[in-house]
C-alpha cells in the first residue's frame, strides 16, 4: 500500500468532527470502521492508531504554527528607511 495522499488524511482527519461518539476516542475508533476513497478511487482504511497518530501530528503542527506567528520581533511592524 502506498502512504495515503494528505488530501485522503484530511478527509479522514475531518471525519472525526462528525463521528457518533461522545469522547473523541469514540470518536476516531468509529472513523477506523470506515472506508475512504483517494482521488484515485482506491478504497483505504485505517486503523485507530494510525488516526489518532495523524491527529495528535495535525495539533502539533497547528500548535507550533500559531506560536511561530505569536513570535514577532519587536521591530516587525517598524517603518524602515529605504535608501534610494
């Protein structure tokens, strides 16, 4: 099998938001029972660790992106002075 598109993980990724359960553990253990199609038409499924790994990466990297734009230098939106 080849590792799945990041267009497949989304639309698994997004499946948890719409999954029957009430914790999100619930949740991702119903999305394992589904079956997704890549752009190809292939059939995938995934198992609930695979999810959970690929969730807990997607908030982590969230989580670092927003801390990267929190980080400005204090200078960032100072006007400079260009030479001519």
């Amino acid at each position: 099998m080849k590792n799945p598109s990041i267009y497949l993980k989304m639309k698994v990724l997004g499946a948890i938001d719409v999954a029957p359960g009430r914790t999100r553990d619930e949740r991702v253990r119903n999305v394992a029972e589904m079956t997704f199609l890549d752009e190809e038409g292939n059939q995938y499924r995934f198992t609930w660790r695979t999810i959970q790994t690929w969730w807990v990466v997607s908030c982590v990297t969230q989580q670092s992106v927003m801390q990267l734009r929190k980080e400005r230098s204090s200078d960032s939106f100072a006007e400079c002075a260009i030479n001519s």
